[in-house]
C-alpha cells in the first residue's frame, strides 16, 4: 500500500519541487546572479521583494514543468522501473534535459532573455538533485518479503 501512496503522493510532489527549484535558478540566472538581483530588489519597496521573487520563481517553475514533462516523466518512469538510486542519474538526467531547453524558441518567445547553456544545465541539475532528495533516492517499485512454510519433508532442528 505504500508503494501506491509514494507513487500518486511523492512522485508528483517531488517533480514540482524539482521544476520550481529549476525555476528559481532560472530566475537568478536571468537576473544577472545574487548581484543582479540585489540590484533589482532595490527597485522595490520593503517586504515587496521576497514576494517578487515567489512570484517569478513560481512561473517560471510552472513554465519549466510544461516544457520538461514528457522527458522527465520517462525519466521517472525507467528510474522507479529499473531502481535508479544513485544522485548522479538524476544530476545526468536533469542536465540533459536543462540542454534540451535549448531547443525551444525562447528567443522568439522573449527577445530580451538570453539564454545560454549553462543557465539551463545548472537548472536541470538543480531540479534533478531536487527530485532525487524527495523521491528519487528510494526509487523503484519494493516487494514485501513473502513468508514461506517450512518443508515438510525437512525435519526442524
């Protein structure tokens, strides 16, 4: 019965918190770093900062989820199928993914964004590490030990 609640409950729980981490570095990346944003927030009243950073970290986890949800759901699904356990599959895995980024049209989406590889594998390795802390370090569907009878052509000792 657990192995059913991890999979509808921690699963998903743990793909949206890799994809809003993701989504926070991108946000700091796109800002210019810690320097960058530092300088932003100071166009900002107090207590209005933090909640600009929600804000974009939010939509921009929500927009990392709708372009990585096919390729990390096969991620997933071979890691629980296989009992993928080890960080360095997911960190591989997220950083792929962050690569495959690269093939969207953000610069026709946003002009003024520039993206480059390296904003997109530390997102994908940041939301691969996410996902291996919440679920991904017991992956794998887990059998309960079965009790078997004793032989009873064997005497017990």
């Amino acid at each position: 019965m657990t192995g059913i609640l991890r999979i509808l409950f921690l699963l998903p729980f743990g793909f949206l918190a890799a994809c809003l981490a993701a989504g926070a570095v991108l946000v700091l990346a796109l800002a210019g770093g810690p320097e960058g944003w530092q300088a932003l927030r100071a166009e900002f009243e107090l207590g209005q900062e933090n909640g600009l950073f929600l804000v974009a970290g939010s939509v921009a986890g929500v927009l990392v989820a709708t372009f990585v949800a096919v390729p990390a759901l096969i991620v997933i699904l071979l890691a629980e199928l296989f009992r993928w356990r080890s960080i360095f599959i997911y960190l591989g895995a997220g950083i792929l993914i962050g690569f495959s980024g690269s093939l969207l049209p953000f610069e026709e989406l946003f002009p003024e964004l520039e993206t480059d590889m390296a904003m997109l594998a530390a997102a994908g390795a940041v939301g691969g590490f996410v996902y291996w802390l919440i679920a991904g370090h017991n992956a794998g569907f887990t059998r309960e030990p079965t009790a078997t009878a004793p032989d009873p052509e064997i005497p017990a000792s």
